[in-house]
C-alpha cells in the first residue's frame, strides 16, 4: 500500500521533466544575458569606450536573471511546511 501524500510514478516523472525544463531554460536565459551583454560591451569600447552605458543593461537584466536563478534552483516548501501550512487551513 503506498502513502496517500507519496506522488505515483507519473506525477514524480511530470515533476523531474518540469524541473529539468526550468533549469534549462535558466542556461538559456544566462547565456542569451552574456552574449547580449558581450556585444553591448563590445559596441561600447568600439565607439570610443566613453561613459560606460553597457551598465544599465547588465544591471536591470542581472535583476531579473538573479530573480529567475531564484525561482529555479531555491528548494520548495518542506514536507513538513506543507503540512503545517495544511493543518492552519483546515482549522480556518
């Protein structure tokens, strides 16, 4: 008999590819951010390297690429917060 709050083997399978994904998605996102960023920097310096603009761009877009890297790689709420956040709902 398996325990009621385990997933079967499709819901890990549908988790694990959902997971997998994301995280690729998160390489496409980081590389796409460095070359963008390379060319930026690359324009900068071949029209004169005068005040450093490119930095505007790689911070703004750093915010968000940090953000993403949050979101795919932070662990999720224990079992055990699960649980408990569980428990107070049912005693609304």
């Amino acid at each position: 008999m398996s325990h009621p709050m385990l997933p079967d083997a499709d819901e890990l399978r549908a988790r694990a590819v959902r997971r997998l994904q994301a995280r690729r998605d998160l390489a496409a996102h980081v590389v796409a951010y460095v070359l963008v960023n390379v060319t930026l920097v690359v324009i900068w310096w071949m029209v004169g390297a005068g005040f450093f603009w490119p930095v505007f761009p790689i911070l703004g877009w750093g915010i968000g690429l940090v953000f993403h890297a949050w979101d795919v790689l932070s662990p999720g709420p224990s079992e055990a917060r699960i649980e408990a956040e569980m428990e107070s709902l049912r005693r609304r």
